[in-house]
C-alpha cells in the first residue's frame, strides 16, 4: 500500500526544505495541475515540476486537472512525470491520450469526479495502469471525503482481479476516513492531513501502518 503525496498546501517558496524529510516515507509526490476551466481555481505548472525534478528521483504521480489534457502531456512528460492521470471528464481523446501517455514511456491513469459515472471508463480499464477516484470535487485541498464514492471504490475493487490497474483515491484522507478507503485502495493521495500534522513524518507512518 503506497502514500502518495500532495503538495498543494504546503508553502511554494520553502518546498524543496518541507518536502525533502518526507520523501523516505512516501511512495509518489502528487502534483495537481489546475487551470481555473476544469475546475474553480488555478495551482502551478511545468516550471515548479521541472525544479523539483532537480532534486530529487521520487516518482512524480501528476494529476492533470485541466481541459484537453492532451496539448500538454507531452510538457508534462519532459518534465520529469512519472504517472500520469487526465479526467475522463476533460477530453474527447480519452483513447489517444492513453496511448499517448505511454508511448512516452509513462504509467497511464484516468481520474473520475464523485458524480461520474463508474461505467463510463469500463471501455478504458484494460489499458490503464491506475484508477484515480475523487474523494472530493477537485479544485481545492482540506475538503471533506464523500462516503458515495465508497461504492465505486468497491466495484473497481472487484473488477480488479480481470485487469492489471492500482487504485489511487484522492480527496480527504485523513486518519479517521483512511480507515474505509484502505480495503479497497493501493495508494492514498494525501494532502492537507499531513501540511497539517504536527508531526508529519509520524503521522505518515501511522497511515502507512494502517494497510
Ligand atoms: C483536489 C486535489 C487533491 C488534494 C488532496 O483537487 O486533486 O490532490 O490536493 O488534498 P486533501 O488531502 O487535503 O483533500
Ligand atoms: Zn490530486
């Protein structure tokens, strides 16, 4: 079971020095790409990717939160990317875009929002590498996880066994809600839970051993 985190609530200009502790205790730093259309707010881009990627090998696990995700895939690729993950809801080449992003080379994912349907990706699972399911409408950190999306994370779960995709969940993991996702999940996306924690590094250890 992997961590995955995300750095949209830490502070820009310290973070390589807030980051750089944390890295022996996470799998993946999660970098959330908004761009004010998909959603209701606007984050950051190539350059602060491309300055981390300086510093450090973690794998970058990047969650394209925009529209027609595929006009920048490949500047996110160059970057420095690992993973990438578009929104279903963003695009009308859905297959392009997978094949696309691993023609590069990359881990391919599709992200879902709490109101999409499950059914409308079952065309796509057998060519992806991960699911990424919302917790929360995407566009900000700290929101509450919505309980609905539990049954989505349940069918993905099963179907599991027919295909080769991880489950990512993304949206207000904490420690109490970490308890109902860690069944049916292989990596949590963490945000303000741990910009928040007073000890960071103790409460990734306490969600790790969770799994
Ligand atoms: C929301 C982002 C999430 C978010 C996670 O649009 O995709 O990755 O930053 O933050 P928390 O854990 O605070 O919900
Ligand atoms: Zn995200």
């Amino acid at each position: 079971m992997k961590i995955s985190l995300s750095i949209l609530d830490f502070d820009f200009a310290k973070l390589n020095e807030e980051l750089t502790p944390l890295y022996p205790y996470i799998d993946y730093l999660h970098l959330d790409i908004m761009d004010g259309v998909f959603v209701p707010n606007i984050s950051f881009g190539i350059p602060i990717i491309k300055s981390l990627r300086k510093y450090s090998d973690i794998l970058f696990d990047t969650h394209l939160m925009i529209v027609e995700p595929e006009k920048y895939i490949e500047s996110f690729a160059e970057c420095g990317s690992n993973l990438i993950t578009f929104h279903l809801e963003a695009t009308k080449k859905v297959k392009e875009n997978i094949q696309l992003i691993k023609r590069l080379g990359l881990k391919c994912g599709i992200s879902i929002n709490p109101s999409t349907k499950l059914d409308l990706l079952f065309p796509y699972l057998k060519d992806l590498d991960l699911v990424l399911i919302m917790g929360v409408n995407p566009g900000f950190g700290g929101q509450s996880f919505m309980n609905e999306v539990l049954e989505k994370m349940a069918k993905l779960k099963q179907l599991q066994d027919k295909y080769h995709y991880e489950i990512f969940v993304d949206g207000g993991i904490n420690l109490k809600t970490i308890s109902h996702v860690s069944n049916l999940c292989d990596t949590v996306i963490l945000g303000s839970a741990v910009k928040k924690a007073e000890n960071k590094i103790e409460l990734l250890k306490q969600i790790k051993s969770t799994f």
